[in-house]
C-alpha cells in the first residue's frame, strides 16, 4: 500500500508564509483598536480603575490573538496551567524563561491582573504605548525608577511578569545569567517569586529569527507552573538570584 503523496515544500511554504503574515497583521490590527480605545480612557479614568481596565483590555487583545492563530493551524499551545494565577491574592512575581518574543503573551493572556517592564522606546509605540500606560506598565529608562516602580506595583496587589534574564534565551533549553533585580524586588516588596516555565521545539520569533519567517508548523508551547520562592527578610537576594538561576538550569535542561 502506497503512502499519499504530500504536496512539496516550497509549496507548503507559498500557501502557508501569507497566512503568516496574515495573523501577525490581525495581531497589528486589534493591538492598534485597543491603543486608540485607551487614548480616550487614560484621561478619563482614576488610575486605580484605569490599571485595571488597561491590563484587561491587553489580556483580551493576546487572547483573541492566541485563538485566531490556534483556528489558522498556525500553533498548539498550552497555558492552562497559569489559570491558577488569575485570583491570586497580593503581590506576586511571575519569572519565566524568555525563549521568544511571545512569551510575554504567552503568559499576559492567561494572568490578565499583570503588569510589565518595557523597554522606553516602546512606551510611544503606535501598537503598545496607549494601552501599556493605561495599565501602568513600567519603563526601564532608569534601573532605580524601574525598580522602586515594580515594588510599588507589587505592594499594591500586581502581578509582575519578568523575564529575568534580560534578554531572550539563547535556546529553549539554556538560559542567560539572571539579572540581579529580580530578587532585589522580591525582597523589598515582601513578595513571592512564582517560576514559569515555557517549553517549546520552535525557533520562531526566537534571537535572530525574523517574525516573518515560516518556522516548521504547527508551532507547539507548553507553559507549566514551577517552584516558588519566597525571599525571607534580611537575607542575601544574590543568594536567591544564584538559587532561581540554578533552578531554571535544571528544570529546562534536555
């Protein structure tokens, strides 16, 4: 018995590399309608309720996006684990591996109650700067401003999403050196570190893959919860850093 014949590569990637492009302008398209939406609201809006709108209104944004990419045949992913996360009471750090650019919202779309550290550049983003300040998210122009924001935040209930290594991963398996900061903000804020783990065989959107880029399909993330750390008062927070860095290590090892 003969196996069906497949269609061949290159025409696997013409009919596939527009529908690509396709998602990443729809993810464009509704990010924009957001950002104009929070232009009006931000002067509107106390700031107490504005965080909260804003924050919802980006969950929504990645989660229509994550759904219209799983009905393209474009991705199979698996967050359910951070549902857990979404009545959390107080303050909580999220610390994740950073192995792609949608890490981020990975995570955002299932914990709506987040905010983030921004590069500044992006604050003015046509796509990201409305709805980034309607949720009170934080720039990372000065270390000191980034920080005592991020324990403010904290201490008022947030949910902190970092990637601790700064940048994105140099494999899904492998981290970089985590950044100090993270521990520092643990420790003062009185809040605990929950560790996020995302799993994933695909290099899209990873260190030097351009998002345009066909990567093999369908592409696969699972996103499982990992230990928690609870930074004790007056204790070393580089002690804790070099313990969060060891515990990533082995968890993501092959």
């Amino acid at each position: 018995m003969t196996e069906p014949r497949r269609p061949p590569h290159w025409l696997v990637r013409l009919l596939v590399t527009p529908w690509l492009l396709v998602m990443l302008c729809w993810l464009g398209v509704i990010s924009l309608a957001w950002n104009l939406v929070a232009v009006v609201l931000y002067p509107l809006l106390p700031e107490a309720r504005g965080r909260a709108v804003g924050q919802s209104g980006v969950s929504w944004v990645y989660r229509i996006f994550w759904a219209s990419a799983r009905l393209g045949g474009l991705l199979r992913i698996d967050n359910a684990a951070l549902a857990v996360l979404r009545d959390e009471p107080g303050g909580l750090i999220i610390a994740a591996n950073h192995p792609s650019l949608l890490d981020a919202l990975i995570i955002i779309a299932r914990v709506p109650r987040t905010v983030c550290i921004m590069k500044a550049s992006l604050m003015n983003n046509v796509f990201l700067g409305a709805g980034s300040r309607l949720a009170r998210y934080i720039a990372n122009d000065s270390p000191r401003q980034m920080i005592r924001g991020a324990v403010e935040r904290l201490k008022a209930g947030d949910h902190l999403v970092l990637f601790p290594e700064g940048t994105r991963s140099p494999s899904p398996t492998q981290i970089h050196p985590l950044l100090p900061g993270i521990t520092l903000m643990a420790q003062r804020a009185g809040v605990p570190i929950q560790t996020v783990l995302i799993e994933t065989d695909s290099p899209y959107a990873s260190k030097g893959w351009p998002l345009w880029r066909l990567p093999p399909l369908p592409m696969v993330f699972r996103v499982r919860l990992g230990e928690r750390f609870a930074p004790e008062p007056g204790t070393d927070h580089e002690a804790l850093r070099q313990r969060l860095e060891t515990y990533f290590t082995q968890e993501l090892a092959p």
